[in-house]
C-alpha cells in the first residue's frame, strides 16, 4: 500500500514547519494515559475530580474590609466552602479610578484576620512574583488569570510554592496552548493543577455587550485529553447574570469537576463588572438547582 504522503513521519517535529503535527503535541504530563482521572486534593473538606462538585464563590474584588466580613459571614450560613478573595485585579485597560481599584497587600492582612473567625478554603489571584510568598502564606489556592496564562516565569515560580493553583485558560489561546501552560507547571513536580474554562474571545457572543462565549466543548474536549480536574466560569464568560444559571448546569452536565461563581450581596453596586455577580438568592437557588443535579451525576456539592 502506498504510503500517505501526510504521515507522521513525514510531518514531524524534528523537522519542523509552520503546520502542528501530531507529533507537535506534547501533553507528556496532562495527557490521560490509563483513562484514570486525577483528583486534587486541597484539605480534608475540598477536592477536585470525579465525584466531587466544589463551588468557589465570591465578589470579583475584596473591595473593602466591611464587605469581605458581610459575604464571610453569609457564606458560613449558606454553607460555602471555598471563598475567593480576590485582592489583586488586572484590569484590560491601565485607567484606575476611585471606584476601580484593587486593594493589593492591604487585603491580605484583611484575609488573615478573616482566617481567626472564618474556616474558609481561601483563593486568591496572583498577579505578580512579588506577592508570591505573601499569598502563598496566606491563601490555600493560587489563581493564575487568562492574562498570565502563558508567562511562564509566574507559573513555574508559583508551582514551586507547591499550593494548588487554577490556571485559567486564556480568551484568545487553542486547548493546545492552554495544555502547554499546564505542563510548564506539572514539569516543576506540582501536581496540585486545576484547569479552569472561563470563556473564549468570538466575533458573535449573542450579546452586544459581552466579550467572551462559554467553550462548553472544551470542557468535553479537555476532560477526554487531560487527566485533569476541569471547572468552569459562567460569570466570566458571559458577562451577563442572568445567563450565569444555565451555563453554569450546562457546564456540570457537560463534565466540569467545579464552578466559580461570582457573588455580590449587592450587585449593581460592584466596583468591578456590575452585570454578572448574582446576589446572596440567585447564589442560593443556583445552589440548590446543582445539588439536585449532582445527584443524577454522582457527584457530592461542596
């Protein structure tokens, strides 16, 4: 039989051209070998993987202390386990003003107090290598934001801190290149990775006003590649609250292994993306809608 003049071999990365070839692909460590999904285990209370549906919840910036103690303290009634305290926020433009602001090292002292009164799972986004060691001290995972998804100094520094971390695919990158990312962190023996999809970048989002679309098939296309936990961001992706809801059950039926959903006990009085918070009701009914849906999913709501 004649050969394929487009093999493998023919194609290889040894000799490479602009094309990917099959042999391009280097998913030596998230790849999914024996079918065996990894789960990540970040304390006694919280894991990642099959099984298990943790929900990371919380204002898209700490804002200040008085608002960080009002959704702590909701939080504890409601039954959350996984805050996130966002003290650092990347903003797509550099103009700050009095409203749009983050309040950087000060909100980490605000954390750990918080921490005396609160036995929260704590996440907050790094920024930065500088405040590596201070967040590191101070939070139980590490978010590395779409923006830094590929600066690769941040993320093998971060995983030498050996905290988990959610990487977040970046709006504009292929699964290949956000599976890249991933492997700049598990080749620094970190093992503790959460993949997290939070929208992609698209000439049509189904809304005037929304950058992004929720990649329901990467989520598929991911969880049948990687070994990986996968979670999902509605909130991100949609920029939209009303819309937050569907997505987020849709991402569980499709597979997603977790969700970060942004709360605001007042949403339209958020200093940062006021459309797609839900306030303390809508976090409560979507919680129960996903409790009911874990059940069909054998999975277990934390």
């Amino acid at each position: 039989m004649k050969k394929n003049k487009y093999s493998v071999n023919k194609l290889s990365n040894k000799n490479p051209t602009k094309d990917i070839t099959v042999d391009d692909l280097k998913y030596k460590l998230t790849k999914s070998t024996s079918g065996r999904k990894k789960i990540v285990k970040v304390n006694s209370k919280v894991k990642f993987g099959p099984g298990y549906l943790p929900i990371i919840a919380g204002p898209n910036g700490i804002e200040s202390k008085e608002l960080l103690y009002e959704v702590a303290n909701t939080f504890k009634k409601i039954g959350v386990n996984l805050f996130r305290v966002h003290a650092f926020k990347p903003l797509t433009f550099p103009y700050r003003s009095k409203q749009y602001y983050d309040v950087g090292i000060q909100g980490l002292d605000w954390i750990e107090e918080l921490k005396k009164y609160y036995n929260f799972t704590y996440i907050c986004e790094i920024t930065e290598i500088q405040y590596l060691e201070k967040l590191a001290n101070t939070v139980d995972i590490l978010q590395i934001g779409s923006r830094n998804m590929q600066n690769f100094e941040l993320l093998r520094e971060c995983a030498r801190s050996k905290k988990t971390i959610i990487l977040k695919r970046h709006f504009g990158t292929s699964l290949r290149d956000f599976l890249g990312a991933a492997e700049h962190i598990l080749l620094e023996g970190n093992n503790n990775l959460i993949l997290c999809e939070r929208g992609v970048a698209a000439p049509h989002t189904h809304k005037d006003t929304s950058r992004f679309m929720l990649d329901i098939q990467a989520i598929v296309a991911l969880k049948e590649i990687s070994s990986l936990p996968i979670i999902s961001d509605p909130s991100h992706a949609s920029f939209w609250a009303p819309w937050v809801e569907p997505l987020a059950l849709a991402s569980v039926a499709a597979g997603c292994d977790g969700l970060i959903i942004e709360t605001h006990p007042r949403p339209n009085q958020s200093k940062v993306d006021p459309l797609q918070p839900l306030n303390f009701n809508e976090f409560k009914n979507l919680r129960n809608k996903l409790n009911k849906l874990c059940k069909i999913f054998n999975k277990k709501l934390i």
